[in-house]
C-alpha cells in the first residue's frame, strides 16, 4: 500500500488510521502515515499512552521487579526479540549495559530522547509495553510485558517517570542518514598496522576514528587477511548451516541508541517472502534478505584468539547485523564457526564466474 498524501496530520487523524487498522505494526503504519513512529504514541496520550522519562538510568534499573520481559530492537532490515529478566544494569555516560544470559545490551543515553509507557485493552488482555525512540522519533528499544511478567509495581512506574509535558505533539528533529563508506587509501599502511596490532574487538572502532575512516570503508579498503568480501546469498548460507550444525552464534542487532545480542546455538531457521527468520525458545530474529547489499568475512584479534564474523550492510552504508563466533564455547565449536565462514563463497571469484 502506498503512503498517505494526507497534509499535516492530527492526533485524532493519527488515532482513527490506526483504529482502522489496529493489526498493523507501528513502524509500517508510520511509514503509510509519512509521520516517525513516535508520533503514533504520541498521539495516544491520554488514549492509553504515557509520556514518561526516557534515560535508561531512570527506567532500566526498575524492570527486574517485573520478571520475564521481552526485549526488541531493529533498524530497518532486522528484528531481534529476546526474552529474559533485565538483570545486571551497569550505568555510564556514554553506553550503558545489561549484561546477562538472556538480556544482553549495549545502550547509548545521548539516543534515548522519547519514552511511552503503552496500555491497551485486546482481546487477549490488557497489553502493557515501554517504548523509546531517538530524537527524529525513530524507535531505539521496546520493552513488552509477557503474559508471566509480574505487572504489580506497572502503575507505579508510569507514575514515578510521568513527566509534567503530556502534549500529543513531539519536538522532532531530521533523522540523520546513515554515514556513507569513509576511506583514505593513502592510510592503508597504517589502517592494516592497527588491525594487526588489535587485542579486542571493541578497539577496532577507535582506530577507524583516528584515522578518519568508518566501518565500512576500512572494510572496503583492507582487503585480505583481515576482511574478505563475500558473495550475495551468504548470509543464508552461513545462517542455515550454522542451525544445522547447532554451531553457537553471537548475533549483534542494533540501531543508534541500542544494540542486542543473541549468544548461542540456534534451533530452528525458515524463510517467507523476503524475510528469514530465526527461533529458539525465547529468542526470535526477523531478517529482510533484499536489504542486504554488501557482505563482508571480518577477523579481528582479540586475548581471546582471532574473532571471525560476518557483517552486512544495506544499499544505503547502513550496519544490518554482525554474527561472531562464540570464543567462549570452546575450541571445537569455534573451529565449527570459522569453517562455515571460510567455507562461504568470495564475491570476486562469483563475479569472475559469470
């Protein structure tokens, strides 16, 4: 369906679309509406919706009383859905964490703009969910009570965090678009220097600041040992195998203000249209296969051995997801991961096939 050509929207406008089509996922319904997402909740205010102190040091550290959530974070191209307690909190400035078996996040504050706590009344009962979005009204992470969640202290929090400005209309700012490929050629010596030089993953990051280069482009640029390009189909290829050799994975959804991870072997994958899906118990990860328009093997060096992983990124530069290896499960199954990745077809070579 194409997107409305309605003018500038209501709240009552924004709340009669949706009551025509309450079935449909709220990012897909603002994308129709041409409005962020967080203009939807926004318009729910006092039909359900409340605006509610945004900062992960306010919110995060209450949810444990809540037991068993589910956690979502997705960027355009994949969905990761985990559920577990928010356990281990560790607040800082610049990213803070939850870091346990089943819950496991990165979270950057300076994101975490816009929060609603959201009731509604279903036909299954009532649905309690906490919503957070960046600055340009895009959705960071969303919390969702389960039917085993203890939902006795909800009223509580929606209480202590109300903020004072329950308006229906949001201050938004441009959504920034993804950060093109940055390269410099003329640092390929000192970009592979530092690569060989690395101990830990997470260095990886501050030496393509320092030398004024992204991700992508240092992917582009450093070719073998460190970064191979691999062919289109890859990642189904590798994530199928991966399911039927029960190999352990560690698979990094993220966006600007959160980023989830799943750690472990997975049991079941399947596909339908363009999406591939993975499940486990508790675990359930939306992947859009059209999406994908560069795909990269990565080895970094950590105290641990080499990290292989595999990186996708959209036509627009975007990160898609990362998946690892998992170091920590020992030798047999680290030595399973690396060779479904070796095993994974170069992009050169398919080019030069056709």
């Amino acid at each position: 369906m194409e997107g409305m050509s309605m003018g500038s929207l209501s709240p009552e406008d924004i709340r009669k679309v949706r009551a025509q089509d309450p079935r449909r996922h709220a990012r897909d319904m603002a994308a129709y509406l041409g409005i962020a997402e967080a203009e939807i909740c926004a318009a729910l205010v006092g039909f359900g919706a409340t605006r509610i102190a945004a900062h992960p040091d306010a919110l995060i550290p209450r949810l444990k009383a809540f037991g068993p959530l589910m956690a979502l974070t997705r960027n355009d191209a994949c969905v990761i859905e985990k559920v577990g307690i928010y356990d281990d909190y560790r607040p800082g400035p610049h990213a803070a964490l939850v870091v346990n078996e089943a819950i496991d996040l990165r979270l950057f504050p300076a994101q975490w703009v816009h929060a609603f706590a959201l009731e509604e009344e279903t036909e299954k009962g009532v649905k309690r969910a906490l919503q957070i979005f960046d600055a340009a009204g895009d959705a960071v992470h969303k919390i969702h009570l389960r039917p085993d969640s203890d939902a006795t202290g909800w009223q509580a929090l929606v209480d202590d965090l109300r903020l004072a400005d329950q308006g229906t209309v949001l201050p938004l700012v441009p959504r920034i678009p993804p950060e093109v490929a940055k390269a410099d050629p003329a640092k390929l010596a000192e970009l592979c220097a530092g690569w060989e030089a690395l101990e830990d993953t997470h260095q990886f990051l501050r030496l393509c600041a320092k030398l004024k280069m992204n991700r992508l482009g240092a992917y582009r640029l450093a070719g073998a040992p460190f970064v191979r390009r691999l062919a289109p189909g890859s990642v189904e290829r590798l994530l199928y195998r991966a399911v039927e050799a029960e190999v352990p994975m560690m698979i990094f959804v993220g966006n600007r203000g959160c980023i989830e991870i799943h750690t472990g072997p997975v049991a079941q994958a399947g596909d339908a249209g363009p999406w591939l899906t993975l499940f486990d118990h508790g675990f359930d990860l939306h992947l859009r296969m059209d999406a994908i328009a560069e795909i990269y093997a990565v080895v970094k060096n950590t105290a641990r051995g080499p990290a292989h992983s595999v990186e996708f990124f959209d036509d627009r530069g975007a990160l898609i997801a990362q998946v690892f290896g998992v170091l920590r499960a020992g030798d047999l199954a680290v030595a399973q991961w690396n060779a479904l990745v070796a095993e994974l077809p170069d992009a050169q070579l398919m080019e030069a096939a056709q």
